[in-house]
C-alpha cells in the first residue's frame, strides 16, 4: 500500500506583512486563506493534511479565520490532518490550540512527543512549547516500530543552534520514512539522511521582500522505504520579488519604464526595484511607481553618480568645488546620502549652467 500525503507549513494565517498598506494587508489575509482553502482542494484524496507548526502567525487569532479553518478542515472528512505548534503559534497556556475542536479528523500534537497509531502508519509529532524551543526534540530518538511506515512531523532549525535544532545525524538514526519539517520558509527539495526522505516545504504565500519567487506545497505518494512521487505544488495567489535594475545606459524614465515591463507588464505582484549602476539623473522613484504595474511597487535609487568625484574636485568649476565641499563632509553622510547629495548638486548646477548658456 501506499500513503498520500499533502504537506505545508509557515502558514501565518492572519499576518501583519510587511511594507504593504492596511488596505493591501487585509486583501493579503484573504488571498491567504484562498491559498489554504486550495491547500485543502490537494487534500481531498490524500491520506494526510501535515501543517508543520505556524499555522498562525501570532497568538492574536481572529474568530473569522478560526471559523474559516474549521469550515475548511470539514470539508475533508476522509483525510486526517496533523498539526504541529512552531515557534510564531507556540503551544502556549494562552494558545488558540489549547480550546479549539477543529473536528473530528484533525489532530493538534502537544508539547512532548507523541506517536499516534494507524493500521497504515504511526506518525510521530511535537509542538513548541514557547517562542523560543530550544529542545533538541529529535535528539536520540528512534521509531518503536521500524516495520511500519512512520512520519515525523517537526517545527525545527537544520543545522542551526536555536528553534528546536537539530542534525542531520538524528534524521539519519530516526527511522522516519519520511520527515517533514517547518521552519524555513524556502522549499528545499527532497533530501534524504540514511533511509529517511526529509524536506521543508517552505510558506505558501510569501510575506516579504524575503520571501521571494513561487511558494507553494509538497505532495508526496510513499511506500515503505521509498518514495514514489514527490511533487512541489505551487499554491501561492502572489509573489514577491527583489530585484535589481541597472540603469547605467539609461537616460529617463521611459527607458527605466520599459525596461521594467518587459518583465512584469501587467503583472498583479509585489515588487521592489532597486536602481543600481551609474547615473547621474534626478530620479523621483515616486513617479516610476506609478507607472509600472503591480499589486505594490517600491523603487529604491542606489546608483552612484557618473562621475569620478575625485578627479572632478581637482577641477577648477563650479562642480569642482561642489565636490571638494561634498567630499569634506563625506563622513558625516550615509554613502546614499552622499550619492544622493552629489546627483541633487549636480543637477541643480546643469540647470543653472543650462539657463546661463540660453
Ligand atoms: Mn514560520
């Protein structure tokens, strides 16, 4: 026989997301649980929901999303769902876990480890105990019956000193077929440590300039021993991305534009676009905002002026002396302020010089 098993984590249902604006946040939630409500379209005829801890993203839950889960969790009668507490949604005296009958197919491990036993399989499963569970819960641990297909299902740091940590030597010795594990918010692709498969899915939606790129599930299909089919499923609404653009050879806005949207023309995603390389205009990012799609746009400036600054201020000019004054002071300055310095001064002597020349 063999076991279908849906596997996400780092949720963070109800997040405060940064760098959006309240209005964009609330639409963000909502496209979060669409997210999750499709997490538990992919369950319907699996054996297995897992939800490897942060489920939530703080202990603040709303009513809503709480009625929202319980109405989603009903929805797959058929198929059990396992939930651990990671670091953000600690099993705490105070945790939404404690009071909350999500039904009767759903299962919320507690703070020490527990087996539960399956004519199919045995999955083992621990919550954090506070924010900050520095247990090293799968230290010396092995499965009781290594015959039986067992899963384990752990909020942990691999490889770290901090948030449950643990080895690659302990998933090695656990006797886990298969380990699923929350934590990093990036997937990591199927791994394996003697004869355990072990993967961090990763957060369905992205919540950051971080977070970048498509997020999404593991679907997975194992038999005892091995696994037959291990699929990264894309979930996510909308990505983040971080990028730069050099804008060395350009000279206005247009071009920067154009560049831009020969990526991401009338993309609905969540940008921010850093201007890097030589440059000496003026550029008000506010006004490249508003001309480039996205659900939200943030440009930064960090090009340097194309000057040698150096040489200019050996210069007998008006831009000469603009620089030696700017170099003085150099040390007082951030080196954007600095460069942003320069480019103002710069632009505003062109101008003058421009109008003289008229
Ligand atoms: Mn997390």
């Amino acid at each position: 026989m063999s076991l279908k098993i849906i596997h996400c984590a780092d949720v963070h249902l109800d997040s405060a997301m940064s760098g959006l604006n309240t209005k964009k946040v609330n639409i963000r939630r909502d496209e979060m649980k669409r997210t999750f409500a499709r997490i538990i379209e992919l369950s319907k005829n699996a054996d297995m929901l897992i939800v490897a801890g942060d489920l939530f993203d703080g202990k603040n839950v709303s009513r809503s999303t709480l009625d929202f889960l319980k109405g989603e969790f009903s929805k797959i009668p058929e198929t059990k769902v396992y939930i651990i507490a990671g670091n953000h949604d600690p099993f705490v005296a105070d945790s939404v876990y404690k009071n909350l009958n999500f039904g009767e197919n759903v299962h919320i491990f507690g703070t020490e480890l527990e087996c539960i036993e399956m004519p199919e399989y045995e999955i083992y499963g621990i919550s954090f105990k506070s924010p900050n569970d520095e247990r090293e819960m799968l230290s010396g641990f092995s499965v009781k019956n290594p015959d039986k297909i067992n899963i384990g299902v752990f909020h942990a740091n691999l490889g770290g000193v901090d948030y449950n940590p643990v080895k690659v030597s302990d998933i090695e010795k656990s006797g886990f077929d298969y380990l699923a594990m929350g934590h990093i918010h990036k997937a990591s692709g199927m791994n394996k440590a003697g004869a355990t498969y072990y993967a961090y899915c990763g957060c369905p939606e992205g919540r950051g300039y971080d977070e970048t790129g498509e997020k999404g599930i593991y679907a997975i299909e194992l038999t005892k021993g091995s696994i037959l089919s291990a699929d990264f499923v894309p979930v996510c609404e909308r990505m983040y991305f971080d990028e730069e653009i050099d804008v060395t050879d350009i000279s206005g806005y247009d071009e920067i534009v154009d560049r831009i949207n020969e990526k991401y023309k009338g993309e609905k995603h969540i940008y921010r676009f850093t201007l890097t390389g030589k440059s000496n205009m003026a550029i008000d990012t506010d006004i490249l905002c508003e001309r480039i799609d996205g659900f939200s746009v943030v440009v930064r400036d960090k090009t340097e002026p194309a000057v040698d600054i150096e040489k200019l201020s050996e210069e007998f000019s008006l831009k000469g002396l603009f620089a030696r004054f700017a170099l003085e002071d150099k040390e007082n300055m951030s080196e954007e302020e600095f460069n942003e310095a320069l480019k103002l001064g710069f632009y505003y002597i062109e101008k003058e010089e421009n109008n003289e020349n008229r």
